[in-house]
C-alpha cells in the first residue's frame, strides 16, 4: 500500500500546479533574463542568456508536456490560466531561439502562407498545438475564463506588446499579476496617450476589443473599461466626460513588431 501511494505521488503533475512549483524553471530564467525599463512598462529580453541556459527551458516546455488534460482540467480557474499564459509565453521565447540572433522580429519566422502564430510545434494538453490556439482556443475562451486581462499578459517577443513579466504567473497571486500588468500597459504612453481630442489606444483594444465589451466587470463598451481606467491612462474627470459624450475619439497606434532583445 505504501509502495502504491508513493508512485502516485511521484507521478502525480497535478500537485505541481496547485503550490505553483511547476512555473519555478521559468521563473528562474525570467528573473535572470528579462529586465524591466521605464518602471516596469515594458521589459526586455536577454535571448542571449536564454539560449545559454535553453536546457532548463527545454525542462520546464518538458513539465508542461507532461500534465494531461484530466489533471488541467481539475485544477483551479487561477491555476489554469496561469499554466497557459506561461505556456504562450515559454513557447514563444523558444520559437525565436529556433532563430535568434538572426532575426528582427517574430514576423521573419512566418511565411506567405503561414503566421508564426499559427505554426503547430507545442505539444501541450494531448495535442500539437499552435501559439494561436492557446491564445484564441483556450484563454479567450468565452465559457472558461471571460478574462480580458490574458491581453496584458501573453507576451508576442515584439516591442509594441505589453511587457513580458520577469515572474513566472502562478495561480495563488493571479489576480494581483494581471492587474499589475494591466496597470503599467495602460500608464505607458508609448502605447496609450491622450492628444487632443483624440485619445491614442494599443492596437491590442483594436484587435481584441470584443474581449473588452463582453461584460468584464460591467463594461460593455470600450469607452466603460476606458473610464474605469482612467487613473492609468491619465485621464482626468472632464477627459472621461467628454470621451463618454463622443467629443474624444478613440483611435489606434501602430504596433512595433520589432524584437523585445536587450541592446
């Protein structure tokens, strides 16, 4: 009997996830290779010291391989969106290491055909999945999660995204991390600013607006997640008046796909 019970504990993922100790590869390399500029807006990546230590990456892709969908499935909300945005995440540092240091953006890594994003070459939950499936399949899911936050955290190696977290996400502190991210996305400028009547969004509320007026905490509109978020964005009271009465319009920035890459 106790033979029995000490092999299942052995072979037993699902306890991983639940005391967050599955992500502790990953946050090891985040904390030694990603640095954070301009008070945490944004962050920049060591691919250098990423390739230098891409076995531990290589162990932890290998971690999240193992946990099949009946141990995801029986864990927490918060476990479970953290296990995927770290996924994304993971799988995306290692995509440009299949070609880092030749590579501007992840964009050199698609073709005419294909996006990076929709390339199948994670195996994750019991199938080849692609970057795009984690994504739109499973965190956007509408049923699961309902949680517009995950767009301030997925990290696309691309400058223009929000900044990639140097800590891995774990299921105990969820709710804190993805408010925090969403707090320094929206009080960069670089990616969202006033100027004059206009107000000048991420091309993320373009792309994914739907996700933000499909009832989150009572918005139905982009203008109500706008307002409510007014402090971040550095709108005062008349600002969000006026953007309420349609006298401020809100329009999109350009994204810059270039590499996220320390200097």
């Amino acid at each position: 009997m106790l033979i029995t019970l000490l092999i299942s504990y052995l072979t037993l993922p699902i306890a991983w996830a639940e005391n967050d100790d599955l992500h502790g590869d990953w946050n090891t390399l985040l904390q030694a290779h990603v640095t954070a500029v301009d008070d945490g807006k944004a962050t920049v990546v060591n691919y250098r010291g990423m390739s230098q230590d891409h076995n531990n990456l290589s162990r932890y892709l290998r971690a999240l391989s193992a946990v099949s969908p009946e141990q995801f499935d029986a864990w927490s909300r918060e476990d479970q969106m953290a296990f995927l945005i770290n996924a994304y995440n993971a799988w995306t540092v290692d995509l440009i290491l299949t070609a880092w240091p030749n590579l501007k953006s992840i964009k050199d890594l698609g073709s005419l055909f294909r996006s990076p994003w929709s390339k199948k070459f994670i195996e994750l939950l019991g199938e080849t999945r692609s970057l795009d499936n984690i994504e739109h399949d499973l965190l956007r899911d509408a049923e699961r999660y309902q949680d517009p936050r995950i767009h301030f955290a997925v990290n696309c190696a691309s400058i223009g995204c929000p900044a990639l977290r140097p800590e891995a996400y774990v299921g105990t502190k969820l709710d804190e991390q993805l408010n925090d991210q969403m707090r320094l996305f929206l009080s960069d400028r670089h990616r969202n600013r006033l100027e004059g009547n206009t107000l000048k969004l991420s091309a993320i509320f373009k792309w994914y607006r739907e996700d933000f007026e499909k009832g989150w905490l009572g918005f139905h509109r982009l203008e109500d997640f706008v307002a409510a978020n007014a402090v971040a964005l550095g709108l005062d009271s008349a600002s969000v008046t006026r953007i309420n009465d349609g006298q401020i319009a809100l329009t999109f920035l350009d994204y810059d796909w270039r590499l996220n890459q320390s200097p």
